[in-house]
C-alpha cells in the first residue's frame, strides 16, 4: 500500500485568510510540535446523517431496512449504514449484495460503480502524541458507589477535525512521502476541542468577539484500540 499525501495534510493549512495572524503561529507552532514528537496517523472521518445533509453521503444500498441497522460485515460500509456519494472509478458491484470487484473494467452487465469510500471518508494524514499508558481516576455512580476508570489521552493539531467515533490508523511514511504500512487501528471518543479564550492587556475580549476567542489550535481526544478482529481493520487506509 502507498499513497501520496491529501491537498490539506496538516502541515500546510493552518486556515483560511480570514484566520488572525497569530492564531495562525500558534496552530503552526502546536503542528510543529507534534510534527517532532508525535506519531503518523491516518484519520478519517465515520460517515453519519450529517453528512448526508451535507450531501457528501447517502445511506448505504445494503441497509437493512427490516431491522433499520447495516450488517456488522458489510462490505459497502463496514457496518457503518452510509457511503460517499463519490464513486470509485476501478471498483465494481451488482447492485444487489456488497461483494466489491476491483477491475479497470467493468467485471460485467449489471455491474455498477462501487462507492469511492465506504463508511469512511477520505484520509487525512497528521501526527499525534499518543499515551503512552493510560492514566486511572475513580469516578462516583449516581447510586454512590466509587469505581476506578482508566483513560488515555491523546492530543492533536487542529485540522482534521476529529469527531467521536472517527478511525484512527497508525501508518509508516517513506521517505518519498507516502504511507507505505497501516497498524493498530483506535476510535476517537470524548474530543475536546481547545481553544484561546483569553483577553488582551487591556482587559477586552480578543478579536472584538462578545463570547471570546473560538479559534481552535488542537485537540485532546481518548483513543479506544480496536481489535486486530474487528471489521474496522478491513477499512481502506488507501484513500
């Protein structure tokens, strides 16, 4: 597997113009920072309702409408339920089960393009500072008793933006920028996005803002490792 590395890799894109001067320092210095210390990884978004009304996505073909949910195995959209809107242009299926045939060529009549990306969008490449051991706290039951919870924490830039649930893949960059190997596979859950919400010398909110800055410069997240037996682990890492 290889691939070259998508038009907004985190390196380069630290917003838009309209983004202040040294909002953008500190998001490019907090890239640079993980960029040295953190690791490669591939994220990529899990597709959901949302993006259907973004138009983006649509429901998978294979939804299951008797019991409203997508089966745990389906090739279409990994159990997810949803697909892009994009279609591959070398991946193949017949419409009626979600078996996908890889070709240049359409395998035969009554063969239709397969989903460019299925259940996942396309990945976006960053580095992130991984845990390197889970830290515990105890936290209280609405019934009063205590109970000991391990949480890793993880930070990242602030592009992409990650949501809860979004694929988290370790990969290996060669020196000719491009993943040459995926490994252990996590979900992301309770993102947290951080922000400056400071005030100048003089005492007023930054950038004229009633609320305060809202500029996100990265993000901590927890990191959930999936299984090597999972059906997380057949999504594509190469798109």
């Amino acid at each position: 597997m290889a691939i070259t590395l998508g038009p907004r890799n985190s390196a380069r894109y630290f917003g838009e113009s309209n983004v202040p001067r040294d909002v953008n320092r500190l998001r490019r210095s907090v890239y640079e920072m993980l960029r040295r210390m953190g690791t490669p990884m591939l994220v990529k978004h899990r597709y959901t309702d949302r993006d259907i009304a973004t138009g983006i996505a649509m429901e998978s073909p294979t939804f299951d409408d008797v019991y409203e949910q997508s089966r745990n195995h389906e090739e279409l959209s990994h159990g997810v339920g949803y697909v892009s809107v994009e279609l591959a242009d070398n991946e193949w299926w017949n419409g009626t089960d979600d078996h996908v045939v890889v070709d240049l060529a359409s395998p035969g009549t009554g063969y239709i393009n397969a989903p460019m990306y299925r259940g996942y969008g396309p990945g976006q490449l960053t580095w992130i500072i991984e845990p390197d051991a889970a830290q515990d706290f105890y936290k209280a039951t609405v019934g009063g008793p205590i109970f000991k919870v391990q949480t890793a924490q993880a930070i990242a830039p602030w592009w992409p933006d990650i949501s809860d649930n979004d694929l988290l893949i370790n990969v290996t960059v060669g020196k000719d920028k491009r993943i040459v190997a995926s490994h252990e596979r996590f979900e992301a859950k309770n993102v947290s996005p951080v922000s400056i919400r400071g005030q100048d010398r003089g005492g007023r909110k930054e950038y004229g803002e009633s609320f305060g800055n809202t500029f996100v410069v990265n993000q901590t997240f927890e990191m959930a490792l999936i299984p090597e037996n999972d059906v997380l682990y057949e999504v594509e890492a190469d798109r």
